[in-house]
C-alpha cells in the first residue's frame, strides 16, 4: 500500500483527510502536515520527515501539496533529491490537491505503482473540476 501526506497551509490537510474517511471510511498509512505561520523551514522539514518516517513500511510515499512554488511543495520536493536520503521509500510530489484527487489515490493506493498513483492522482484532480451548470443545464 502507498503510504499518502497530505500537506498544506493551516488545517486543511488535516480536515482534507477527514473528508475522505467520512466518504471511504478510516484509512491507514495517511499523514497530515500543516504548515502554520509561526512554523520556520526547520520546522515544516522536521514535520514532513517524522511523516514520511511514520509511513517508511509502506510501498513508497505520495506526498499531495497545495500549490506548485509554495512552502509545503518546496520542501517536500527538496526530500525527493537524490542527495537528500530521508528513508528508504520512493517519494512523489503532486501539487493542487482537491478532493477528487483525493478520493482517487485512496481508491487506487493498494492496487497501482507509485508512480501509477501519482498520474492517476493528477488525472482525478482535474477531472473533478469543471463547470457544473453546463452539465447539468
């Protein structure tokens, strides 16, 4: 099973997670990291670390960040560097979280690659954002 992070600024991983367990039920293998103001760079790497280690037995890890450029996907993509060994799990990042993305990786993390997940994750995210009124008017 791929072990998932949710990043972003504040709560909103945390209620993200929440979210997806009140729709598929509680789920395992899943951390999240808020990055609040008061937190240094110190901080937000030493939190997503003790993350990824809580899911090193997992088949690699999908971190899910807000915004491509932003703290959280800097840093996550700074552990994905081949000089910066963290644990012994593949790691991915994939930016723009939203729900549809992740109800997408929660229903395919047992069954696809983590690189599989990864396009899967990014295929889910925007094929839940559209205009609704023009499909439904």
């Amino acid at each position: 099973m791929i072990g998932i992070i949710v990043t972003t600024f504040g709560k909103l991983a945390s209620d993200f997670i929440e979210a997806v367990e009140t729709v598929l039920g509680e789920q395992e293998f899943v951390e999240a990291v808020g990055v609040m103001p008061k937190d240094s760079a110190d901080d937000i790497i030493y939190n997503l670390k003790a993350a990824i280690k809580k899911l090193q037995n997992s088949d690699g890890v999908l971190i899910l960040s807000g915004i491509f450029g932003e703290s959280c996907c800097n840093f996550s993509l700074s552990l994905c560097r081949p000089n910066n060994i963290v644990l012994s799990c593949p790691l991915r990042v994939v930016t723009g979280v939203n729900l549809p993305m992740l109800l997408k990786v929660f229903t395919y993390r047992n069954v696809l690659s983590l690189d599989e997940l990864a396009v899967r994750a990014c295929e889910g995210g925007r094929e839940g954002i559209f205009d609704a009124t023009e499909r439904v008017i």
